[in-house]
C-alpha cells in the first residue's frame, strides 16, 4: 500500500516541526539564554507524543549538560502523559535504543530507568551484558550483581567471580571491595594501573606562593620546560627532582614526601604515551589550587584552597598526540595553619569516559608504575 502524497507530506513536515523544535531546546544556553523558546519547543514536543520520544533521546549526543536536561524532562513529560492516557509507546524501539552502546550513555539510563518501572524482568535481560558497557551506570549495576554472586559463593569459585567484576569496575567503593577480597585470597592487584593513575613524576619548587601572590605568576616551568634547568626559587637555587608513589590511588603527597612548604607553590611533571590521536579524560584530585598543561597548553585551572577533595573531583576532557604527550602541574599551597589546611598534594588519572584506564603505550612508564605499586 502506497503513502498518498497528502499525509507524505503531512509527515515530512511534523519531522521537520520536531527536529526544529530539539534544534530549539539544544540551543539553550546558561543565563537563561533561550528558556523561553526552549519551553515553548518542549511543549510542542510533549504534544506530539510517542513519536517524539526515540528523536529526543537521539539528540543527547553532542548536548550540552543544560540542553540534556531540557531534552530529559520534555522525554519524561511525554512518557508520563502517554502512560496515563494508555496510548501507545514504542517500547521495542526503546529498548533497541538502550542496546545501541554508540548512543549517548545518560539517553540510553533514561529509556531505561522508564522502561525499568513497567518491565522489572529486563534488568535479568540486559545487565548481566553491560559489564564493559560505555555507561558507568550499568557498568555499577552489573559489578553489584557480580558482587552478590560473589557474597553467596565461596573460595575459588568467589575469587573466579570478583576477578570477572574487576575487568569492568570503574567506581572506587567496588574496586575497593574487589582488591580486598582478592588480596585476602592471595591474589595481586595493582590499583594503580587499574584505574590509570600517573605515579612517577619530576618536581621543582618550592617557588613563592606568600599571600596567595604565586598562582596568576608565570614562573620558569610555565614559560619554558626544561629539566635540566635551575631556577631561583623560595628558598634558594632549584632544580627538578624525581618523585613517585606507591600509593593505590596514585596520591603524590608533597607535605609527607618532600616538605609542607607554607605559602608555596611547585610544579610537577610527567609523560604520557599515547599510542594513538584520541580523546582522554585526565581526572585530578587535590585540595590546593592548581593549573594543569597538556603539551604546553592550559587545560583547566582552579584557585581554591583547601576544599573537600575526592578521587575524579575534576574531570578535564583533553586531546591527547600519537606519541609522548607532557602533562605539568602547578599545584599551590597557602599560609593557613589550620589542622584540615595542611595537605598539599594531588592524583592524577588517565581513563575514558566511563573511568577505564587508558594506559600508557610506553613499557617503560608502564613496568616501572607496576614495580613502585607492588613495592
């Protein structure tokens, strides 16, 4: 049966009104920039139906975190107001779409987690598979099964299965309980190299850093990175050191290893190989203020002092070269004496987006980070 060129038309043009209506919300900007058009849009949207939901879920990719939003309440807008009217939803197509790992990861939870409140069976369906998915989210849910696989077996056969939940876990609580539970069944696991962690590096410093003056300061490593060099630093006559540690998670702690210098600041160095052009996420945690350079260029900067630090507090989405790639940290630490005030110190990471180590293609760099981490 042949589509007449009437309702051809009629439906040609309802896409172009939703796709003109996502461009509209995808559009919206901090500020409130474009709220007023990205709420008339969204209306429209929600008025349209079913047929709107798979385009919305499809425009997360490439949208920023307050256009998602915007796309997240229109696709539960719809969602609920076709539920209660008992219309149809196109629940096959949804599914295909959670399948579809190159779509966007917080799209794909969000069809889901809907999905989920009328067909609780397809948890049993499709997380067992998700233990490499590029969602964190269900990579969490399928290490928590393998978890309580794990709690209810013994011996060997429980080894067995936390060393599976290892190959996808990617938050710290989980590989936590994993490295425990291995290590107790006389099991190595490097924690470094698992989650990527950069654990030797060159230091100088300290340079001056009194009355918070040191952080806007172009010093010598800044403008020029030489390793050989000496410079005049807070002290006296500088020069780069060699640094490392063994700690699991990757923390370089300058009060502890060298000096708690008050109202200084240092820089640190290291080299990454990549063995390929590709995009990396350098996830940083420290307490100081701190720039942080790839090959030369200023990728993300933070002058705070002393607040609550985490592993992955900051997540810097960087372009990484084929090859050797520097990664220099200026890490800043102020006068205050205030017991909570006195770590001076940083960890940092390579990983993808879901917080998968990407190691190092240089041997080297990789045999030596094992043998500090086993020491």
């Amino acid at each position: 049966m042949k589509t007449s060129p009437f309702l051809l038309t009629v439906i040609l043009l309802a896409n172009v009104a939703h796709a003109d209506d996502i461009a509209t919300i995808k559009a919206v900007g901090p500020g409130a920039a474009g709220a007023a058009e990205a709420r008339v849009a969204s209306e429209a949207l929600t008025k349209g139906g079913a047929k709107n939901l798979l385009p919305i879920l499809k425009s997360f990719k490439g949208s920023s975190a307050l256009a998602s939003n915007w796309l997240r309440s229109t696709f539960e807008a719809i969602a609920d107001a076709e539920t209660k009217t008992g219309a149809a939803i196109p629940k096959d197509d949804l599914l295909t779409f959670v399948k579809t790992t190159s779509e966007s990861p917080e799209a794909r939870r969000l069809a889901y987690e809907w999905l989920l409140k009328r067909s609780p069976q397809l948890a049993d369906q499709l997380i067992p598979n998700m233990l490499l998915d590029p969602g964190p989210d269900f990579r969490r849910d399928a290490v928590e099964r393998l978890l309580k696989e794990a709690g209810d077996a013994k011996n060997d056969a429980a080894t067995a299965v936390y060393r599976k939940a290892l190959q996808g876990a990617v938050h710290e609580d989980h590989v936590k309980k994993i490295a425990k539970a291995l290590r107790d069944a006389g099991d190595e696991v490097n924690i470094q190299q698992h989650f990527g962690f950069l654990s030797s590096w060159k230091i100088v410093g300290p340079f001056d850093n009194k009355d918070k003056k040191g952080f806007p300061i172009a010093y010598p490593p800044e403008e020029s990175l030489d390793l050989q060099a000496e410079y005049d630093g807070q002290l006296g006559k500088v020069k780069w050191e060699p640094i490392a540690t063994e700690d699991d998670y990757g923390m370089v702690d300058i009060a502890r290893q060298i000096e708690n210098y008050k109202g200084s600041l240092m820089y640190a160095t290291t080299t990454y190989t990549s063995s390929k052009d590709q995009q990396v996420e350098l996830r940083l945690g420290t307490p100081n203020a701190w720039k942080l350079w790839v090959n030369g260029e200023l990728v993300f900067e933070r002058e705070e002092y002393h607040r609550s630090t985490k592993m992955d507090q900051y997540k810097i989405p960087v372009s990484l070269e084929a090859g050797d790639n520097v990664v220099t940290l200026k890490i800043c630490q102020n006068e205050q004496e205030d017991s909570w005030a006195q770590s001076y110190q940083f960890q940092i990471r390579v990983c993808d987006s879901t917080g998968s180590a990407i190691p190092s293609s240089n041997k080297t760099a990789r045999r030596e980070t094992a043998q500090g981490a086993s020491k």
